[in-house]
C-alpha cells in the first residue's frame, strides 16, 4: 500500500496552451489543480530584454540542434504562446480522426468563446496588404488568416506582439492559467519538474526542483504539457523509453524584399493574411517582426547590407512540414537534420516568396537562415500515447505539441486547446462522443 499522500486531484506541468486548457477544464468543474511551471508569472512588459530572458537564452531555455539552429520557446507561465503571432489555424480534423480523435465540438466551442476572427482593415499593414495582392495576382488563394486577439485592446504601429503583448491585446495561454488559478487552481512557478514518480506501473506523483530543492508532491492524475522538448525530456527519466524520437519541427525562413516608396511596414501584427500550398506543405505569411530581431536576423544571414532596411520591406513567412526526423538529446540540444525533400520544400517556398516579391515592386530579395518554432510529435498519439493521451503508466498524460502523431506544418495553438479541453472532459468522465468507436 501507498504511503505517500495525494495532495491534489491533477497536477499539470507546464501552462502552455496544452496544461492551461487542461488546468482551466478541471478546475472550472471542482477539481483540485496544481500547476508546476518553469517559468515567471510577472506582468508581459512587451520588452526586448524580457523576451531574451523568457526564452533567447541558448540551451537552457532555447533549445539549440546540434547544427546551431535555433527552435525558439518561451519559458514563462502561458509558455510559448507569449511570443506566438496569435493565428488561430483549423485542426486537421481528418488526421486526428484517423487516430480516433473528434475535436470537431470542442473546436466549435472555442471559436465561439475566444476572440477569433480576421484583423479589421483598420490594424492591416501596407506591407501584408501589397503581399496579399500580389500573391492573388500569382493566382495563390491569399486571405486573411484568422487571429486570436482582442482587437480593440490593440494598437496600431505597434511591434510587440513577439516580445509578447503589453496590451493584453493578444490571446495567449495566460488567459486560460489566470482562469484556472480563479477557479482555486494553485499555480507554483519557478518549479522545473525533473520526473514522475510512480509505483507499480502508476504515475502518483512528481519530483520537482525549485529554488535550489527538491520536493516531491502528489495526486490522483499527472498531465504532462512542458512542450515538443520539454515533455519527452520528463517521460525519458520517468522510466518511458522511445520518446524524443523522430519529430518535426516546422522548419521556416523570413524572405523579405524591399520595395521602394513603401512606407511604414515593419510595425504591424505578424501573420494577418497567408496562404498554403497542402499538397507540396508549404505556407506562406507576411510575418512583421520587431526591428532588432530584425537586425539579428539580417546579421545571422551575413545581409549586413540590408540591416538598416525596415519600414520599406515586405517580410514573408516561408513554412514547410518536414519530415519526422532527429533525436532529443536532452532539453537543450536536440539532432534535426533536414531531409533533402525538407530542403527542396524550403528552396520552392523560397522561389515562390521572392517571385511574390518582385511582382510586388521589390528591386531587392534575401533571405534569413532557417529556424524553427514548433517542435512537436516527440510523445505521439499511437505510438507512446492512446487516444485519450494516456502514456503505458495509469494515470499518465501527455497534454501539448508532443503529442501531435504526425507532421502538421500549420499553427498549431487552436489544436492544442482543442485536445487540452477534450481531455479535461475526459478526465471529468465526459466521454467525448469520437473516442466510443
Ligand atoms: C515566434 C513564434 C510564433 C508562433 N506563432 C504561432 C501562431 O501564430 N499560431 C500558432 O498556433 N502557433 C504559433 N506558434 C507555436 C505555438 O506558440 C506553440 O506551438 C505552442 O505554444 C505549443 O504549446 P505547448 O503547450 O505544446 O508548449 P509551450 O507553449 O511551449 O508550453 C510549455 C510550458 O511548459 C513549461 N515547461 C517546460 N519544461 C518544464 C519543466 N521541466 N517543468 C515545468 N514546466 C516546464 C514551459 O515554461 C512552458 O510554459 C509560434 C511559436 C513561436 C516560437
């Protein structure tokens, strides 16, 4: 018999969009919650220098591949939707269904609560305006991409939607922790969980450091939602073998082109109009970033030339879905090399982009180096976790972008919230109607 005693219903570890909606679904339904996050709770200041301690700190917070790429994460409670460029992209029903998976209702249900709809005419930017036109005139199904952002909080001119929001304005998984912990949920952060204990094949608790100690606490069910390479990392020293293996990291490059006479471009929302090409599994999006990220992106790629160029240039997105490939080695460093049809997919997207460009009045196109965003199918659906996305240990879960089973190449936030609140309601014993057959 146990002696250990179960101080909670749930402990959820990490507040990414995975935990948070997991946290916020049980809590909102009496459940006691406790959720154990790496990161700070502080206000979002909208700052460089938050941002670069959230998560541009190489190996400890931003996980580096053995060939120096970057695959960029935040590290704080609402995890990396703080950074996101709040596009809210449909699921991939189809694939998800083929695993048993129906987040049809729950996707529903969260398009009617959050604030989610394409960005007014009055926040749009020359810059993602003269992109989409030109895409259009190439005969590309360029539209407004669905955003999750309170746009009446947000600001014209601005550019810190990727340090995070000052304004409140952008969606991020913070709303959904500062629900939870309304609900009585207890949030501890700074707590790095290290492993989950268990006994006899039952996950019952888990082992986390803070401030130096290590402590142990426990309860009936554990969600793991600590991220594509934060997950895997627990479930390997918990005892769980095989996880970490073959992931995807959805490769993407910025291809810009300055066009003369074009005026205060750069300060804009990210990601407001886009297109996808399914079959190749390839996406394209303006994507407006802060001017100093800029500037270290042009001096990664050695365009010391263009480092001045900003408020004239058009920044495009080129996204690809890779292949499953690589090995998590630990938190910080993971091997993830591109396959040659991953570097086909990037130089077609790249063609594409700097054609769109030119036809869109650029003199002038270069490219920044290749980074990532979201690592993801580490712990996947049919191979280390079930339909309910319950590891082998009972009482195991494994809630966030780890648990995707194949390579997306999409957005993937609005997924996740739909597989975090499908399994709240799993764990409340709502049976989701999809996971009968
Ligand atoms: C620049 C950028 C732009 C993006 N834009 C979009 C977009 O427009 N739309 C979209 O859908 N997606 C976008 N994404 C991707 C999206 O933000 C992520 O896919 C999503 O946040 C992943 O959610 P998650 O719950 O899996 O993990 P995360 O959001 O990474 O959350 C994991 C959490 O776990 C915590 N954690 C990690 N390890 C531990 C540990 N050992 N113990 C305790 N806590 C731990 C972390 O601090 C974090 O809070 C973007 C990503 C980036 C980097």
């Amino acid at each position: 018999m146990s002696t250990f005693q179960k101080e909670f219903d749930v402990i959820v570890v990490g507040s990414g969009p995975g935990g948070a909606s997991v946290a916020r679904g049980l809590s909102k339904n009496g459940k006691k919650v406790l959720i154990l996050e790496m990161g700070d709770y502080e206000p979002t200041k909208g700052t460089f220098r938050q941002m670069l301690s959230r998560g541009w700190v190489p190996v400890t917070k931003m996980p580096l591949t053995t060939g120096g790429k970057p695959i960029v994460r935040a590290i704080t409670t609402g995890g990396t939707t703080n950074f996101y460029s709040a596009c809210a992209y449909e699921p991939p029903f189809g694939m998800l269904k083929k695993y048993g998976i129906d987040i049809t209702q729950e996707i529903a249900d969260l398009r009617d609560e959050l604030p989610i709809d394409v960005i007014s005419d009055e926040l749009m930017n020359p810059a993602a305006s003269l992109f989409m036109k030109s895409a259009r005139e190439l005969g590309y199904d360029c539209r407004k991409l669905d955003k999750l952002i309170y746009q009446d909080k947000c600001k014209r001119n601005c550019q810190f939607c990727t340090y995070g929001c000052p304004n409140d304005a952008k969606w991020n998984a913070r709303y959904f922790v500062d629900e939870a912990v309304e609900n009585g949920a207890q949030i501890i952060n700074h707590a790095k969980v290290r492993k989950v204990i268990t006994e006899n094949g039952v996950a019952i608790g888990v082992e986390y450091k803070r401030r130096g100690k290590t402590h142990r606490t426990y309860a009936e069910k554990i969600v793991i939602g600590a991220g594509g390479i934060g997950s895997p990392g627990i479930l390997k020293k918990s005892g769980i073998k095989g996880v970490g293996s073959d992931f995807c990291t959805d490769p993407l490059m910025l291809v810009m082109g300055k066009v003369e006479g074009l005026e205060g471009t750069g300060r804009a929302v990210p990601m407001m109009t886009g297109f996808r090409l399914e079959e190749e599994g390839i996406m394209f999006s303006d994507l407006h970033i802060p001017q100093i990220l800029k500037v270290l992106f042009d001096v990664h790629a050695f365009n010391f030339g263009e480092v001045t160029d900003y408020s004239d240039v058009i920044p495009i997105m080129v996204k690809i879905r890779d292949d499953l490939s690589g090995k998590i080695i630990n938190n910080g460093l993971v091997s993830k090399k591109l396959s040659k049809e991953d570097k086909q997919k990037l130089a077609l997207g790249e063609t594409i982009a700097r054609n769109i460009l030119v036809n869109a009045g650029a003199k002038k196109t270069y490219s920044s180096r290749i980074m990532a965003a979201h690592p993801g199918a580490t712990v996947k659906i049919g191979e280390h976790l079930d339909k309910n996305l319950k590891t082998r240990f009972d009482n195991l879960y494994v809630c966030d972008c780890s648990a995707f089973p194949e390579p997306m190449g999409i957005p993937p936030t609005l997924t996740i919230l739909g597989l975090g609140t499908r399994l709240a309601a799993h764990l409340l014993g709502n049976e989701p109607a999809a996971t009968n057959h």
